[in-house]
C-alpha cells in the first residue's frame, strides 16, 4: 500500500523534533547523574579518576547533543552515534555505581539513584537513536525514489 | 450581492481627529480594489477598519451578507499583508507560511498541501527551508502573500506591500501581484500612494483625500474622466496642467492663449460664460508644431518619450513629447493642445464640467 506522500514529504521541510527532544533529555537525564555522583562525599572518587571522570563527562555530554543537532536534520550516521552513547550509558551502570556500592563507599539508596539516572538517559538515547534511524531512512528512501507514495498513484 | 460593503464608514480618533469620512464602497467577488491618495488621506486607516484592527466609529462592514463592524480581527477571516513583510526571523519560510494553520491546530498533512501549493505560485519552492533574512525583499513579501495565501481567506487587504522595494524590483513584483490575482482571483483591497500601483493593478480605483472619496471608478475613469481637480492632478505621471481661463462666448482665453471652443465645448460651457474656470490637459495631449510660444527650461529624456519643462509667460507647462528631444534652456517652441482630450473643471466647486 503506497504511503501517504504529505507525511513523508513534509519531512524535507520540518526537523525532526522528537528524536531530538528524546537525545536532549538523555543528557539531561545525564547531568542529574553527573550531579548525583560529585555529590557524593567519599574520597573513593579523590584521585586522577575524578579529573579524567570530569572531562569524560563533558565530553559525552557534549557528544550527545551535537549528535541531538544533527539527527534533528535526518542525519542517519549520527543516529548510530546514539545507539552507541545509549549502549555505553547502560554499561556505565556496571562500572561506576556497581563498583562503588561494592566497596561500600555510596550507600544502596544513592546507588539506585544513580543507575536510574544513567538507565533512563540510555533509554532515551535509545529511543532517540530508532527515532532518528527510521525517519532519516524513509527520508532517505523517499529522496531516491524507493518508497511509493499516494502521489505516485494520482 | 457584493462580496464586501462598506456602507458609510467614519473614523474619529479620540482626539477628535477625523480620519475617513463617510466612505462607501461596494466590492464584487474577485475584484481588485486600489485606495490610492497621499499621505494621511485615510487609506490605510479604511484598510484597518475593514481589517478589524481600527474600531469603526459609525458606519456599517458587511463581508458576504455578514455584518461584521464590530466582529474581531479573528473572526473575519481576512488576510492582511503589511509593508514591512512581518516576518518572523528565527522561522523558515515554510514555517512562516505554515504558521496560522497550525494555530488553527489543521492537520499537518493538509498544511503541508496548502504550503506547497502557495510555494508552487509564488516560486518560493526552492526557499522553503531558508529563514528570511537569506531572501531578497521581493522574495520576503512573496512569503508575506504566500501566508495569506495558505489560508484562502475570503478577502485580501495589502498595506503598501511594494513600498520597501526598489524600483526595479517593484516593476516586477506588480507584475507577480496581478499574475497572482487573475490565479487566485482572490477579492483585494490594496492601499498604496503610488498612481502608477494603482493604475496598473486595479479593477477599481478609489481615490482619496483628506478622509474623503473624491473619486471611484475604473482606471481608464480616473484617468481620461477625473471627476474634480484633485483627482486630475492626482492622477497621472506628470500631473496633468491646470491653467485658468477665462470663458468667452466662443472661446477661452487665459494671458498666454486663446482657443475657439467647437459647439460642443460651447454647450458644455454655456454656464459658465463670462467665469474663470481651470482648462487641464495632461502633458502627453500637448504636441509641437502648434501656435502657442512656450519657453523651455530643461528636457527630462526618457527613452520612449521626452519629458519638456518651461513656462508660457510666467505659466508653468509640463508637454511629454513621443520622440526624443533637444531643446535648450529658454529655446521659444510652439506648441499645441490635443482639444480632444482637454478638461475643464470649475473653479469654485472644483468639480469636473461635463
């Protein structure tokens, strides 16, 4: 059945709101774990580890939303950026906070905390990242003449 | 029944200043309305009221059988297109265009359409995703109609919309703006000071002055049969030449000519006989090669035509000449009237005689 070819049309001219707007809470979801983690008063973290855990942060942080920028105009490569920032947020999970709540340096309440906060940002880099993908691929196929649309039929 | 009525139309300001004056106007479905006058004569102000952004002091607006005095703005649907585009900046073009439907919450897939389409008459296709400030004035202004477009209100009103605009490109975008009327054959109200707007665009012309109409009619109207002398020296680039005269019995007479009357001009002025009255005649109906000494005080060549400046006596006289002309300053030529196409109009009343 051919597509409706405004809504695919249409995409040519408007950003992609949505699969910024997921990428954008991602990091703000990541700043509250970036907060929640300096918070903490323990010298587990008073090492070379706190300055190259800053600039690690930052650099993420800033990662994510030139790659929010980009899939906003249906950039497909920079959706693959977020799969791969939402991979790497899950699995931070299991480094930082497991390791800590461990050796017992951060109680389970600030644990939980923080996974949450770092799950809920993989999420929505997650979500932003199948958002991005599939509108800039029907954009793209669209741009190439692959997909028929209800024009074609008129 | 008309499109639009205004049926008495008064305008008093709250400091007693009066604006429009009783204007009354009916407009046919599809036509092209021009209010044509100078600076403060009440055009723009009738555009507002029409508009709902000016609240109408006394006096009726009917839109299709609707009485709409005192409707709000809203609630008319009637797009406005202002002199200074109005914009805004930080949207693209295709947002700009597509900003009232989504206020009117239609669907995205229909304002797509509709945006599409307004782009597609107006060759905006290729701007869409530019912000304003990348496009030329007469692209901005397309975009300004392209907005009134989309929404395919029941009226068209144009603030001065060429004003901000070179000439060149004004030319052109005249030229689009009546290509774009006989598309859409959209009803429009457009004000501008400009006779030469007024005169190419309109279906109708209403000319005004000091919050009054002084004339409304068809172009050709305003032009061959102005109904008073405002009008006459109005309308018309140059305006056309006023010289008092004297009516004799057979003739006219002024201090710098004399001309027999036929009878036909004898019946037209038989009341005015022995009275002062102003003879007009436009520049173009003045030829050479005629009885009257004119002295020249510079030519203004034009290409096409020759615009001649100079005086007979101590009378100023503007003659446009088809050919190309040399003349020197204080050269004595002899020139002539076209007494097909001259005017009289009365000197107290200031109306036309016919």
């Amino acid at each position: 059945m051919a597509r409706n070819w405004a809504s695919i049309d249409k995409m040519k001219y408007k950003k992609d709101s949505l699969a910024f707007a997921f990428a954008v809470l991602g990091l703000i979801a990541n700043v509250v774990y970036f907060a929640l983690l300096y918070k903490n008063n323990s010298n587990f973290f008073y090492s070379y580890m706190m300055g190259i855990s800053v600039i690690y942060n930052l650099v993420f942080m800033l990662i994510v939303f030139l790659s929010a920028e980009e899939v906003k105009t249906y950039h497909r490569n920079y959706s693959f950026v977020l799969f791969v920032l939402a991979g790497i947020q899950f699995f931070r999970i299991f480094f930082y906070p497991r390791r800590a709540l461990k050796a017992e340096v951060i109680t389970g309440d600030a644990y939980l905390r923080m996974a949450i906060c770092l799950a809920v940002s993989g999420v929505f880099l997650l979500f932003a990242a199948i958002k991005s993908f599939w509108s800039s691929t029907i954009l793209k196929r669209y741009l190439e003449g692959k997909i028929k649309t209800s024009a074609d039929e008129v | 029944m008309p499109k639009v009525e205004l049926i008495g139309l008064k305008k008093i300001y709250d400091s007693g200043v009066e604006a429009v004056h009783d204007f009354n106007l009916e407009i046919e479905e599809g036509e092209f309305v021009v209010l044509v006058g100078p600076s403060g004569c009440g055009k723009t102000t009738t555009l507002r009221m029409v508009a709902g952004l000016e609240d109408i002091t006394s006096g009726r607006l009917i839109i299709e059988g609707k009485d709409v005095t005192t409707m709000p703005p809203k609630e008319r649907d009637i797009a406005f297109v202002f002199q200074n585009y109005a914009l805004y900046s930080h949207m693209t073009v295709y947002q700009n265009m597509a900003f009232s439907l989504v206020l009117h919450r239609e669907n995205s897939n229909l304002i797509h359409r509709k945006v599409l389409a307004a782009a597609e008459i107006l060759g905006l296709t290729d701007q869409l995703n530019k912000k304003p400030k990348q496009l030329s004035g007469g692209q901005r202004q397309r975009v300004a109609i392209g907005r009134a477009i989309v929404r395919n209100p029941k009226l068209f009103l144009f603030d001065e919309p060429l004003s901000n605009l070179d000439a060149k490109l004004r030319n052109a975008m005249r030229r689009e703006l009546l290509l774009l009327h006989q598309k859409l054959k959209a009803t429009i109200i457009y004000v501008t000071h400009d006779q030469m707007e007024a005169l190419t665009l309109a279906d109708k012309i209403v000319c005004m002055s000091m919050g009054h109409v002084q004339q409304i009619g068809t172009p050709l109207e305003l032009y061959y049969k102005p109904s008073n002398l405002f009008v006459a020296s109005f309308i018309g680039l140059p305006p056309m030449n006023l010289i008092d005269v004297e009516v004799k019995a057979d003739r006219i007479a002024s201090p710098y000519f004399e001309l027999p009357l036929d009878d036909k001009r004898k019946q037209l002025l038989k009341n005015h006989v022995g009275k002062m009255v102003v003879f007009g005649v436009r520049p173009e109906d003045i030829h050479e090669h005629g009885e009257i000494s004119f002295r020249v005080t510079n030519n203004e060549n034009l290409g096409q035509s020759t615009l001649v400046h100079g005086y007979l006596k101590n009378q100023k006289l503007v003659c446009k000449f088809r050919l190309w002309t040399n003349y020197r300053p204080n050269d004595i030529i002899k020139i002539g009237f076209n007494m097909d196409k001259i005017h009289f109009f009365d000197k107290d009343t200031t109306m036309a005689i016919r």
